[in-house]
C-alpha cells in the first residue's frame, strides 16, 4: 500500500495557522495568490510517523501504541496521519524517500537519535535533496521529532524532554526552523548525513561498543567509554579545517564536530553548537587518559570541559580529518552510527531541512 492511500485510511488532525506554521511549507521557488494559499491552507495535510518500535528496548513501540489514540485525539480533523513501522537497519530511509517523493508535509521520527539519523538520511539521494529532484513539487517536506530512546540527545540541545505529548504539542503549534546538516564524505565519494554531533576515534569507538550494552539503558554510554579506554592509543591526526592549510594535532584522544551540542547520554560535547548557525563546533580532546575522563566526566556532562587545557574549541564549515601515519584503525560514527575509519572530510549545509520546533 503506498504512502497516500495508507494515509487516506488514517484518522486525521488538526492544523494551527499562522506564519511560519506547516501550512507555510512551500518550496522556495512556487508562487501563489491569495485564492490558492487559502485552497492549501484548507487542504488536509499529510504527515508520515517513522517508528522504530524495537527502540529503547522495545519500550519506543509501547509507548508508541499508548499515544497513537491520544495523537488522533489532539490533532482533529485537518491531517492525515500515517504511521510507518520499521523493520530493521536503514529501513527508516528508504520510508522517509518515498514518502517526499509522494509529496507529505512532515515526516517524523519517533525514537531516539537512530531513528532520526536514519530519517535525516531519508532526505537526500544521490547527494541532493530528494524534493529537489522531483519537479513537480509544490512544497517542502518538513522534519518531525517525538524523542523516545535511549539517548535522544539532538532533542537536548532543543531542551526537549522524552515527553510524547510535549512533542505533540510542538507539531500541532506548527512551528519550523531551518536545520543545518552534516554530511560527511570518505574513500567511497558516498555521502552521509547527520544532524547532530560525528566524532572520531575515542568517543566513536565508544559509541560503537556503547550499542552492545543499551539494555542498560543510559549506563550503555559509561561502559562503552570505559571499554572502548582498553588498549586505547591516543593518535596524531592531520586536519584541514575550512579548506586552509594541514594542522597537526598530536595525540587526539577524541575529535567530535558538532552540528548541535550533546552526544553519549547527556554528554555537552560541543556546548557552543547551535543547528541553525551555519558552522561547526569541533572540539578536539589531547592526551587524555582513563583517569582524566572519570576525573572530568562531570564536566563532559554539563559542558564546562572547555576551560581544560588539553581540550581545544573552534569552529568551522569543513574539516577534513586523517591519520599521520595511516593505520585505517581511527574509528568514526555520526549520531551514534559507526560509518568505518578515517580518512572522513566532513561539511556543513546550512538551513538544509525545515524542523518543526
């Protein structure tokens, strides 16, 4: 069944106007007259759930079941809603693909920050855009969040809490912004995308073998650090940051380019960063040891980390990251994905996607 005819059978919602609300979601390029905005704004308006009900533990697909009713309930008469089980890895993207190119108006992710990850990807094909590839668009898909996982940290950075009916009420209000994505590019030339923080090496690492402990819960994060410190090396890198000249970094425990600020459970990485400014904060961690980590794991939490003097912040639109003496063992993932080793150039594309906030 496609998209549509899936959501002509759902109940429907309601829709709040004003100015930068959904009903405003057109693209850039369309022009219309007073007569065909208000034909628009009464349209009923279509919007795709993306669901990841083994996330959290399966605790995202119960809590989803719970706050279906109570979403049909609140949102009234004016939308479509469709909802979109996934079923395992990358699915997400193929359902958010299909979904623009059928022309809905928002697409959601409901879970954490893999779920969101993985529909941040659903944007784009081929290195663009999937609404602009399709000619016949009259409008822009825009972006939706319900944070349920384990982590959801993009949401932090928001303030937004793991509160269903909180991010209901932000969709029913309407309201968007642009978003800034990463997109990273190695070997391959095959992009990838990202809307929150991507790291390298330590923390990468820890990430990947944090994804082995989530029946933990947020504790996945603390054991996945402390393993991920076992036959540790801290390693000099090269960078190239904004097309300028190759830096030496030597003896980078950890490397992270933050689109927005927190990454590991709760951990304010890059408490600078803000997703609508049009640049990174890199912050680059230098010789740290085990001990330094549980001695300043605080301030890894609350963001004040940046007063140390082995950790250094600046900002940048590209970064390009490489070994000094290559080993292909510098581990790297984005929103909490593992995405394989350096050499990785990462850039920012400013105001890419429209979020309701």
């Amino acid at each position: 069944m496609s998209i549509a005819a899936a959501a002509s059978m759902a109940k429907p919602w309601t829709s709040i106007l004003a100015s930068h609300q959904l009903p405003d979601l057109s693209s850039p390029s369309s022009t219309s007259s007073s007569a065909s905005v208000s034909a628009a704004a009464s349209r009923r308006r279509d919007l795709v759930f993306v669901v990841n009900p083994g996330g959290a533990n399966g605790r995202t697909g119960k809590e989803w079941k719970k706050l279906l009713p109570y979403l049909r309930f609140r949102l009234g008469n004016d939308y479509n809603v469709c909802e979109s089980l996934t079923s395992g890895p990358s699915h997400a993207i193929h359902i958010t693909r299909e979904a623009i190119r059928e022309g809905v108006d928002a697409v959601v992710a409901v879970g954490g920050d893999g779920t969101l990850h993985e529909v941040v990807n659903g944007f784009f094909w081929n290195g663009e855009l999937v609404s602009k590839q399709n000619e016949k668009a009259t409008r822009t898909t825009a972006l939706g969040l319900i944070p349920l996982g384990t982590g959801s940290d993009f949401a932090r950075t928001f303030g937004w809490k793991n509160d269903p009916q909180e991010a209901i009420e932000r969709i029913a209000k309407g309201m968007w912004s642009w978003m800034d994505i990463g997109v990273i590019a190695g070997d391959s030339g095959e992009a990838h995308y990202f809307i929150n923080v991507a790291d390298i090496h330590l923390s990468a690492k820890a990430g990947f073998y944090a994804a082995r402990y989530k029946r933990f819960g947020k504790l996945c994060y603390v054991i996945g650090t402390l393993q991920a410190f076992m036959g540790h090396c801290n390693q000099d890198l090269r960078i190239k940051v904004d097309d300028g000249e190759w830096e030496i970094c030597p003896q980078v425990t950890a490397l992270s380019i933050g689109n927005a600020k927190y990454f590991g459970g709760g951990m304010k990485i890059c408490p600078n960063a803000e997703p609508s400014s049009g640049n990174f904060e890199v912050v680059i961690l230098q010789n740290f040891k085990w001990y330094d980590f549980i001695l300043n794991l605080l301030k890894l939490y609350n963001g004040t980390h940046l007063s140390l003097k082995n950790t250094i912040s600046r900002r940048a639109t590209s970064i390009l990251v490489e070994e000094l003496e290559a080993s292909g063992g510098i581990y790297v993932q984005s929103d909490g994905e593992f995405l394989g080793f350096l050499p990785r150039k990462f850039c920012i594309l400013p105001g890419a996607i429209q979020m309701l906030i």
